[in-house]
C-alpha cells in the first residue's frame, strides 16, 4: 500500500500526453512520463484494501477483471511512495517479462478492479509501471541475465510476438537453447507491425529483443515455418516447438463494390506505414498514402482507432469511422459491477486527435455500409450507409434493424476494412497435424499442449485475437509446461 491517508489527500494525474494538435505532426510516442514526484503522489494514492483486486486476473464475462499477470501492483506502489525504484523494478520482473510494452499499450484492466475505482478515479497503476520500467533502462539497473548453465534441450518458438518473447525468456532464464523464428523482417509480432508507432516506438521493442539476444536467444527473421522450413524439419531438430502465431487471419468485406480500388485491410495499411517509417522514414514510397484523401474506416474497434490516427498523421482531408454499436456509456451501468472491466465511453489518442483538428470525434455509430460506389477507372468514390437501432429481441439476443430514411452517401478515396480478425492462419497448425476449434490451435489452459507431442501453443493463436497481456500470460504459462515436459521427455 502507499500512504494510508493519501487516497484522500491525492487526486489521480493522467500520463502526461503532447497536446493532440501537436503530436499528429509526429510519428513519435505521445505519452511520456509523469515527474518522479507526481509519480510518488500517485503510488500513495493506493490503499490499503484488504483484498487487492486489481491484481487478481480473472475473466468475468469475457472480460479482464484484474491484471492477467497477477502483477503485485500494492507492493510496488508502496515501494515507489517510499522512492525504492529498484526494489520495485525487481518486484514489477518477478510477474512481468515486458513492462516496457504493458506500461505504454495495455488497457489497464487492473485500474478497473481498483478498490478506489468504486468511488474515485482509480490509482494510475499502468503510468507507474511504465515509468519503474523506463527508469530501469535509464539507469542501466536491467543488464543481461546470461544462464549460469545450459540443459542440452532445444526449442523453437515459431513467432516473435509478447507470446513467443515471453516463452523464450522464461525457457531461455531455464537454461534451455531457445530459437525464435519470425517470417517477418523484425521481431516483435504485433507490437512490432500492428501497434502504431506513435503508441509504441519501435526502439523500445529492439532494445528488449537486443537484451534478450545477449541473453542467449538465437532470432532468425524472415523465415517462415511451413514453407522455409517444414513442420517435420523443425520437430526432428527441436526437443519441443511452441506455435505463437498469432490469429492475423483478417476478416475481409463481403460488399457490392467491396472489390475497388482504394479499399485495403486494416493490417496491410498499419503495416506498411511501420515497414516504411523504419525502413526510409517514408522516402522509399511504399506505404499506402492518403494526403488529401476522404478516409472511411469500417470497424469500430481498436484496430481501427489505430488507421485513423495513421490517416491524421498522413494529412488526410478528412477520417470517419463507422461503428455498428452504439456509443458506450459514460459511467458504469449496473450490469458490469466492480471489479469487472467498466466497459465505458472513452476518448482514446485517435478521436482525442481528430476532435482536436476537426473539432468532431470520428465516430459514427450504429451505422451499416450497404454499397461501395467506384468511379470509371474502378477507384472508391463513395459509400452508402443507413443508420441502425439495436434492440432486444424477445429471445433475449439483440438485434440490429435498419432505420428507413436515415441512408447517406459518403464521399471516400481510401477505405480501411477492420472488422476484425477470423482467427489463426490454418496452414500451419495443419502441416504439423496439429487440431483447431473455433479457428483456434486447441490446446488447453493447464498445459498448452496440442494433440501433437512436444508441439504446444499459446497466445492469440490459441485464445484469439486478445491482448497484449494476455500474450504475455500464456508465454509464461506455456514455458512452464514446456519445462516439466522437458523433464520427462527426451525428444518430440
Ligand atoms: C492493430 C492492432 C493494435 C493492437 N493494439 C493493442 C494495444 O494497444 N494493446 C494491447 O494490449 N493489445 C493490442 N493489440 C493486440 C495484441 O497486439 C495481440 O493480442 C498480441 O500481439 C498477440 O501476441 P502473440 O504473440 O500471440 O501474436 P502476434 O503478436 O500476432 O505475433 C505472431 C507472430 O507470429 C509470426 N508468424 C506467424 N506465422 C508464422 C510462421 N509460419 N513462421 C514464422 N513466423 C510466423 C507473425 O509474423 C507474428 O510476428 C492490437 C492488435 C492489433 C491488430
Ligand atoms: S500489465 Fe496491464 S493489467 Fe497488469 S498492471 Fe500493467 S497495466 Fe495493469
């Protein structure tokens, strides 16, 4: 806990964010770091609550309650108050193998399940984790931990996003030979090309993989296991090989005119925008540009959230997004009762930045594309939309029902589909033998092992489209089965 008295004392303080209509000029982070002494004043601000639910880590609902990781947030709240940076640091590693990622893009369900959360804003639990973690590097407190001895057992781990990074640390800190191979040219999954790099710079990413690399881990990029090596190749080299592919299967659009030009996928924009941005800081051309252009975003979720501040920082001429939901509400109605994720209205970087330019939040909701409308030359030129209602059908389902007479036509030059996302790219898990359900690679939550021996699988590849902490969760879990497995067997 912090000060007893400091919930009352203290009121909670944002991460300092750039003004939104400076940082759409700039591709670099927009939040930074509270001053130690505010940060000092937010950690006493947590109190001592008896049962701290905010670590808890739960699903209610198919929802976070708590930090999936089981961060022990008190402790280190209380060691920050008391300024012990280091001591917190070394509590915040003991649960978390990335607080550099967590402390910038996590959702911070714990601060939904924050006791002082049912009266007063919560503790500002994910800006002290980011700046423990930021203080370490700068102080150079987090050096290489080379394993003293090594087992003689060799994994591969087939993906380098949170899940797989977080498997090969654990198993690498176990004294296993660990190998991650990535199809892509970077390391990192979708923190690297998926998450913008205004939210997380992708030197924070490089500078983890680099420690883990001195730590013994052997990369190999731009090597896809199915094709440049084969599910057999891999198994006959590897005591164990754990599938951390990811769910990046992309549900595409279904639509009259759907096959225009200027109608791209979510993820083909976000990554080409990163791939350029590293590669040539844009001078290489080859991202998707839409200066200039009337953008519609289709999909009203993160993803999309994160297209349309691309599309601010690209200058276009104008970007709404279309929702099928309404808006959310803006306190915490009865039937999402503490400790569960609130589930309210937010003003996330995206809209705060397009409300800041156009003095209008981006959104459109209940709002249903009927047609897509391409000009002679095959270009997107306009979308025609028509409002809905949701309602409760007397089965207890809701339903969505087109109002008559609400229909619009939608001037459009670039269109991005995010819609979400169908599940696990299937040719893989197929080659190893390995079975699927609902999309997914099957393999349960106590061991994380397929039908196949020695071949396991965490992450979005075997719990869906999720989140970065919950990536983070199943690479620890899954290390720890791979371990025990280890220790019984002898070859896949
Ligand atoms: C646009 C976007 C923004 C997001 N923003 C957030 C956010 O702000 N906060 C948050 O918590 N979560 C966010 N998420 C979700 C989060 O990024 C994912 O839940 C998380 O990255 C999943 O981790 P993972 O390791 O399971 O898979 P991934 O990160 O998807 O990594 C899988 C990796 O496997 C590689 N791979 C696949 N097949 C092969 C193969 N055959 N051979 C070699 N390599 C292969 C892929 O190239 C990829 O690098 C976002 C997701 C998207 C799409
Ligand atoms: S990882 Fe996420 S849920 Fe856990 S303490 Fe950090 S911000 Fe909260």
């Amino acid at each position: 806990m912090g000060k007893p008295t400091g919930f009352m004392e203290y009121k909670r303080e944002k991460v300092k964010e750039l003004p939104a209509k400076d940082r759409i000029s700039s591709w670099n982070e927009y939040a930074t770091r509270l001053s130690d002494e505010s940060l000092q004043t937010q950690g006493a601000r947590c109190m001592d609550c008896g049962t701290p639910f905010c670590h808890m880590g739960v699903e209610i609902r198919g929802a976070a309650a708590g930090c999936p990781i089981q961060n022990v947030i008190p402790e280190w709240n209380d060691l920050v108050y008391k300024g012990h940076w280091k001591e917190a640091l070394d509590r915040l590693h003991m649960t978390n193998n990335f607080p550099e990622f967590t402390g910038r893009v996590c959702p911070a369900p714990c601060e939904g399940s924050c006791t002082l959360g049912i009266n007063e804003p919560a503790v500002a639990i994910k800006s002290i984790e980011r700046s423990i973690i930021d203080k370490g590097f700068e102080n150079d407190w987090i050096t290489p931990r080379v394993p003293q001895s090594r087992t003689g057992k060799k994994i591969a781990v087939v993906g380098s996003g949170p899940a797989g990074l977080a498997a090969a640390d654990q198993l690498n800190q176990l004294g296993h030979s660990v190998t991650v191979y990535e199809r892509h040219d970077r390391l990192g999954g979708l923190l690297m090309y998926g998450i913008p790099n205004m939210k997380l710079e992708k030197s924070v990413i490089d500078r983890r993989i680099n420690l883990l690399r001195q730590e013994g881990i052997d990369f190999v990029v731009n090597t896809e296991i199915g094709k440049d090596i084969t599910a057999e190749e891999l198994k006959a080299q590897y005591d164990a090989v754990i599938l951390c592919i990811g769910a990046q299967k992309q549900r595409v659009l279904h639509l009259e005119g759907s096959e225009s030009k200027g109608i791209h996928l979510a993820m083909d924009y976000l990554t080409g925008v990163t791939q350029s941005l590293l590669d040539s800081n844009f001078e290489d051309k080859t991202a998707i540009d839409v200066k200039g252009k009337d953008v519609i975003v289709i999909g009203g979720g993160d993803t999309g959230a994160d297209c349309v501040a691309t599309a601010l920082r690209q200058q276009a001429r104008s970007v709404h997004q279309f929702g099928k939901h309404p808006e959310l509400p803006k306190v915490r109605e009865d039937d999402r009762p503490w400790p569960q994720d609130p589930n309210i209205f937010k003003l996330d970087y995206a809209y705060e930045e397009a409300a800041a330019i156009t003095g209008k939040d981006p959104r459109e909701y209940c709002i249903q594309t009927k047609k897509i409308v391409a000009d002679k030359d095959g270009n997107v030129k306009e979308l025609h939309t028509i409002q809905m209602e949701k309602i409760l059908g007397d089965d207890g389902f809701h339903y969505f029902k087109e109002l008559p007479g609400t229909e619009k036509v939608w001037p459009a030059q670039a269109v991005f589909v995010a819609i979400g996302f169908e599940g696990v790219e299937k040719s893989l898990p197929e080659q190893f033998g390995v079975k699927l359900s609902n999309n997914r690679i099957q393999a349960s939550i106590k061991d994380f092992e397929t039908n196949v021996p020695g071949v396991f699988a965490a992450g979005d590849a075997r719990r869906g489209q999720s989140l970065v902490v919950w990536a983070i969760k199943e690479g620890r879990a899954v290390a720890a089965s791979v371990h025990e497995f280890l220790s019984t067997n002898v070859t896949v």
